[in-house]
C-alpha cells in the first residue's frame, strides 16, 4: 500500500493515480556516490534517474572507538551512513564483541556488508518503533547511540522511557552539498524529486521550493516535507528502496496529469 500528503489535506490517504507516465527524469538527491542502487532499480522500471546530492556528511566519530570498547548491552546504528560510521570506529577500537540493533533491511546490510550481523532489526524500519520493540533490559540496560548530530531524539526517549541507560554520541553531521549552476538546472527541469532524509528536504524546499511531486523513502521524511509544505508527496506504509521506487511511479503519474492538465489550458 502507498500513501500520499497532498497540500490542504490533516492527514496522509491512500491514492490510486491511473495516469499514464512519459519519461521523465527523477532528481535523486542522496550523497555523492549513494545513488547508485537504487538508480538501477528505478531502470528497471524504465524509469530515468539523475544523481543530484543535496547532502554531504561530515565525520565526527573521533570518541566513537573509546565508547566501544566499554561494555554495552545494545549499540544502536539508524542508517547506512551511521553504520559506515560505526564500522570505521569498531575497527578502530579492535573489532570488540557488541551486541548491534538497527533500522531497516538497507542499514542491516550495509553492517552485514562491513562484518557486523546485527542481533535486532525492528518490524517497521523507524527509530519509534526500534524503541519500542527492542528486547530488554536484561543485562546492564546500557546503550550506545552513533547518531546524526540532526537525527530526533526518538531513539533515546523511547528508550530511557523503558528503563535503558543511553549515551547518545554524535558521530556524523549532515550538511548542504554545492551545486553547480547545471546542477540548479537539472533540479528545476526535474519532474520528481526522490528525499530520503528530512535534511536532504529541508535542502532541496530552501534551493528549489516545493512544488515537485516528491517520493520519499518512508514515513520520517514525508512528515518532513510535509510541515515544510511540499504540494504533492508519496512514501511507502514501510520505508525501503522497492516501496520507494512504487512511490516515485506514482509521482511521475501525478507529474505527467499536471502536465497534460497545462497543455490543455494553454490550448
């Protein structure tokens, strides 16, 4: 099932467009380099994805190696860029032995991918939900939180609330990728724009405004865009890279509908 905010609207509903979609191109607004998977994915949908970062990251994991060698019951990572940052500092600290929950199938692999199985992976990929699933206490009820310094304080108030002790460390913050005045362009002649973090939104609405059709990855960055009043904005019910191309479809239909609704008015 998909969702969709549409301006004017309290709350998401679900849609079925029925229009037909051209073939347009997808602004893919992830880091440098990050794009790459799901790009192939939309492909083979026959759809056109275009590498435009709105977002860079800046490592700040110098304490992370000390903290991981101390004893925890659980270290929580909350995306694939806080798991390359993870890895970075557990190698630096000697490989020790953790016990390691995370958010969503695209972080767990990215840890698999780097040599560390996760032991916790939530029904529904949200730091809410990993809060309120995640097993324990049991041991000495300590956890080690390598966040955004932007990341919400969900994670570490569902936690505390259910008796956890956290230690929150910043490791990594997010901040705005440069752009080309070609970049500029290819934005604007954009028909959708992909978001996949309320940073990469808050970004793209300062440089472009909010008018594009938007697919988000889930639910975070669609509430995001929606209280930056993006028009249009479609997220999948559980956040993941195939239900988030089924949301970049229908924006594209949503796009091609206004575009045939503007031919026929300029008729």
């Amino acid at each position: 099932s998909y969702r969709c905010f549409l301006m004017g609207s309290s709350s998401g509903s679900v849609v079925s467009l029925q229009c037909s979609t051209t073939k347009p191109y997808v602004a893919l607004t992830r880091e440098l380099g990050k794009n790459g998977k799901f790009q192939k994915i939309l492909a083979t949908r026959g759809i056109e994805g275009r590498e435009l970062p709105c977002i860079a990251f800046q490592d700040l994991g110098a304490a992370l190696p000390a903290a991981l060698r101390e004893e925890w019951e659980y270290v929580v990572v909350t995306s694939p860029e806080a798991a390359a940052v993870f890895s970075a500092g557990w190698v630096a600290a000697g490989e020790p032995r953790v016990r390691v929950a995370c958010v969503g199938a695209g972080t767990n692999q990215a840890l698999v991918d780097l040599g560390v199985e996760p032991v916790f992976v939530p029904s529904k990929a949200t730091g809410k939900v990993l809060a309120a699933e995640l097993p324990g206490p049991a041991a000495n009820g300590r956890v080690l939180y390598p966040a955004s310094a932007k990341a919400a304080t969900h994670v570490q108030d569902g936690l505390s609330e259910r008796g956890f002790e956290v230690v929150r460390l910043n490791t990594y913050d997010t901040v705005s990728a440069t752009w080309t005045e070609e970049q500029r362009q290819l934005g604007e002649n954009a028909a959708v724009v992909a978001l996949a973090s309320p940073s990469a939104s808050e970004i793209w609405a300062e440089r472009m405004g909010t008018q594009h059709p938007t697919a988000c990855i889930g639910e975070t960055s669609a509430d995001a865009c929606k209280k930056l009043g993006f028009a249009q904005i479609f997220f999948p019910e559980s956040p993941g890279l195939d239900g988030w191309a089924d949301s970049v479809e229908k924006a594209l239909a949503c796009a091609d509908s206004d575009a045939r609704f503007q031919a026929l008015q300029q008729q």
